[in-house]
C-alpha cells in the first residue's frame, strides 16, 4: 500500500537511482543502493527481503509500460536492459540501441534524449509508487510469480488469396536482435558502400553485429563488407555502381550465433551527387526484392539444413526517403511469392510507428471473420495494386 506517513517520492532524487540502474544494468541491481526504488517497489507489493531485486525490476517494467507505444517506451526499455536480449548488455550496447531509435548519434542521445526518456521513467516510478498495487492491478498468483521472460515485439498477420495462405511475422525491434531467420535482406547504395559501424541506420547495425571480434573487442573480421568487396572483385566491377536492383550475398559473420546464414544487400539507394542523400524508387525496391528470392532459391541446396526463412527490412523507408506504405508495396509481391513457394516471411521494423502504419494500410484487406492473427487478401497486391 502507498506510504501512510513518508514524504512521497522526489522524482528528481528517482532519477539519480535510474541512472545508477541504466549504467549498471538489472542484472546488477541486489549490488546497487536503490533506497528510492525498493521503497518504490515496496509500495506496490511487500516482497519477501531476499526477493526485493525482481520487485524492483517489476516496478520499473511498470512504470516503461506506463509511458505507452512508442519511441520514448522502446528506448527506455533499451536504456534500462529491460528489452529482449539485452539483460546482460553493456551500459555502452545499450545507449546505443536507444539512440538508434530516435536516429541520433550515440553522444547525441546522451546529452539529449536521454536526459528526458529516464526523468520520464522516474516520473513513472513515482506515480507507481502513490498509487501502488492499484498502478497495475495484479492478482495474488501474478504478484508471486517470477518475472516472466519478456517475448520479442511480434505481430503475426496472414496472406490469402490466389491459392496462398501463410504467416508473415512482423518484428518490432532492431534488426541485430533478430534470432533464428536464414537470411537478412537489408538496404545498402548502389557502390555496395556499407555505411560506417558508428551509424544510425540498418546496414550500420547489421555490420557491427556481423563483425567478428577478438577477447578484448576489438574488431578482427568486417565480414559483410569485405564481402562485398570480395564480390565486386570476383565479378570485376572494382570501380563504379551496380544497377539499381542488384542484390549480394555474404557470410553472416558473427549473426551465426544468432541463427543468421547470410545477409543480402539490396543496392536500391542511388546516391545523390555532392550530397548526403539518395533517391530510391519503388520499382528497383521491387527488383531487389524479387532477386532476393530468386538468389535464396540458389543459395538454399548449398546449406544443411536448407535456407528456408527470409526476412526483409522496409527497403528504402530510411534514408532513402520512401513512405513505408510505399516500400511495403513494392515488396508484397515478393512476400506473397515468397509464401507461395512455402518460405516463411519476416518483416522487421524499428519503430511501432512504422508497424502502425503497416498494420493500418493493411486493414483495409482485413478478411473478414479471420480471427487472430489478422488474416489480409495478397490476390490483388501480387497483381501489383495496392
């Protein structure tokens, strides 16, 4: 129950522990001196003493959730550890993995952004901790469970229509946390340049998680992009770009832990002369797309067990410029294709936002009395409408 005589919560004073939490992680929290917390945490359940760790851990996953769909949740539970996969993270992986939600340097998010996304979590914790068990009702049973493994930001969807009928996932997350996909179909420019590993964008992210590294970190491989290189030499094009369309296939460096065979870099970004912007068009997204498929078609007999799953990333929908209602248009041809040759089809995309839209174009070819997952019809987008 809420205090009966404290003072309440300062949140200023909340947000000096937050920050001790973000730069120590949870997994660190029985080491941390959190009073502010454990009081917090104490006020939405009496846990055991021995158990107060896991209390603490829940209020702060109350209070993310308490802040709503978006960037300001995604990048908290980023900040914080408390997405998927990122428990034992370090302070330095994690800082980054926000920035790259609001598609800003690293040093940038930390003088910026991060300031307000924890004093928002603070805020939270203090409006937790006032209204206590009844921030989040739970029953007895939830309230002594254990901390449930947190799933992955999925939305499943279905395609019918023209003899088709299969799952497509919908990943809402950065794409180095993508687990046991074949092969990764990312954005990259027409000279095959992968962007540097510090930046912001899915071919940057894809290249530092590929990177194969020593026992102090230090990177020893740059497999996607000195495979990049090896195909231009083996194909002689040591100078100039590809067409628009091309698509290249690499090793997939360290992501083979992840369960990632290959990457394939779509070249659909032209690079606008004496300037830091590129022009992408729907029908080369197209292209590229359908080359993906046809090159895993290739690729898959020479793998054991044989490449079967593909995902995509909304080619073109960053820096390239293109809406996301138009990137997704210019792949479903091959996402139905790819379903008709009984592949399994992943989507991943950063930001809610960009899976809201994707979701809201769709309902209009909602199924009727499908259920869950939606079910949406693919006959007339592989006609080539939208």
């Amino acid at each position: 129950m809420p205090w009966p005589t404290e003072e309440p919560l300062d949140p200023a004073s909340m947000l000096a522990e937050i920050k001790v939490v973000r730069r120590e992680g949870v997994t660190r929290l029985r080491h941390l001196d959190v009073p502010l917390l454990r009081r917090a945490a104490a006020c939405v359940a009496d846990p055991p003493p021995a158990s107060w760790p896991m209390a603490v851990e829940r209020t702060l996953r109350t209070a993310v959730e308490l802040l709503g769909e978006g960037d300001l949740r995604q990048a908290a539970e980023f900040s914080l550890g408390l997405a998927p996969a990122l428990r034992s993270r370090a302070a330095a992986d994690r800082r980054r993995l926000a920035a790259e939600v609001y598609g800003v340097s690293t040093e940038r998010f930390r003088k910026f952004q991060e300031g307000m996304v924890l004093n928002q979590v603070a805020e939270q914790v203090c409006w937790v901790a006032a209204n206590g068990a009844a921030a989040r009702p739970r029953t007895l049973a939830e309230r002594a469970a254990p901390l449930p493994a947190p799933d992955l930001q999925h939305q499943r969807a279905e395609l019918r229509g023209a003899g088709r009928h299969a799952r497509v996932v919908l990943h809402i997350h950065p794409v180095e946390l993508l687990r046991g996909v074949d092969v990764v179909v990312a954005p990259t420019n027409t000279h095959l340049s992968l962007p540097g590993p510090y930046k912001a964008s899915v071919g940057a992210a894809l290249r530092r998680a590929a990177a194969v590294r020593d026992a102090s970190g230090t990177v020893v491989e740059d497999p996607l992009q000195e495979g990049l290189t090896a195909w231009r030499r083996e194909h002689r094009l040591a100078h100039g770009a590809v067409a628009p369309g091309t698509v290249v296939s690499t090793p997939s460096g360290a992501l083979a832990g992840q369960g990632v065979r290959r990457v394939y870099h779509a070249a659909v970004a032209i690079p606008r002369t004496g300037s830091n912007d590129y022009d992408v068009l729907p029908r080369d997204v197209a292209a590229a797309a359908s080359g993906a498929l046809s090159l895993m078609a290739r690729e898959a007999p020479l793998f054991d067990p044989p490449l079967r799953s593909i995902c995509f990333a909304l080619l073109g929908a960053g820096r390239g410029g293109l809406p996301v209602q138009e990137s997704v248009s210019a792949l479903w041809p091959t996402l139905a294709a790819a379903v008709a040759a009984g592949r399994e089809v992943h989507l991943v995309m950063r930001r809610p936002a960009s899976a809201g839209t994707l979701l809201r174009v769709l309902d209009g070819r909602r199924v009727e009395g499908a259920g869950e997952p939606a079910a949406y019809r693919c006959d007339e987008v592989v006609e080539g409408t939208w």
